[in-house]
C-alpha cells in the first residue's frame, strides 16, 4: 500500500468573508484583551457609548466586550 496524502486543513482564519469563511472576523478569536484595550472599553463606557460600538472601536465581539464589562464591573448604556 502507498502512503496516502490527506487533504490540507482548512484554517479558519484564512478565507474571504464570500467563501463560506468568516474572514477577518476570526484573527483575534480569543485573544487575551491588553491593557490598553480595557482602559478604552472604561473611557467608551463612561462615554455612555452601546456594546455596538464599543465593539466595533475595540475590533471586539459585542459578547467579548459584554464579558470583560462584566467582569470589571463596568456598566454599558443600553441604546433604546
């Protein structure tokens, strides 16, 4: 018997966002957040600003920037 070749994997941080893949969405995915980031989510949440754009501003998932205000017990304005 040959040795049989299996197919490359398929990493989930490569792709464009038209082939199935989620792109660019996934190059942080579960990155430890820095210093910095989380003195910015303080200063955007005093700012009264919504998870929305807190995330967008942080290239943060609206649920990574609810965990981390949570659990440095920072309150987010909801937008209504």
């Amino acid at each position: 018997m040959g040795a049989v070749e299996l197919p490359a994997a398929v990493s989930c941080y490569s792709g464009t966002e038209g082939d199935g893949h989620m792109g660019e969405r996934f190059e942080r995915h579960r990155q430890a957040w820095r210093q910095d980031e989380i003195q910015r989510l303080h200063a955007l949440a005093v700012k009264g600003m919504s998870v929305r754009a807190i995330a967008k501003a942080l290239t943060r998932s609206e649920e990574s920037v609810r965990d981390r205000a949570k659990l440095d017990r920072v309150r987010i304005s909801k937008l209504r």
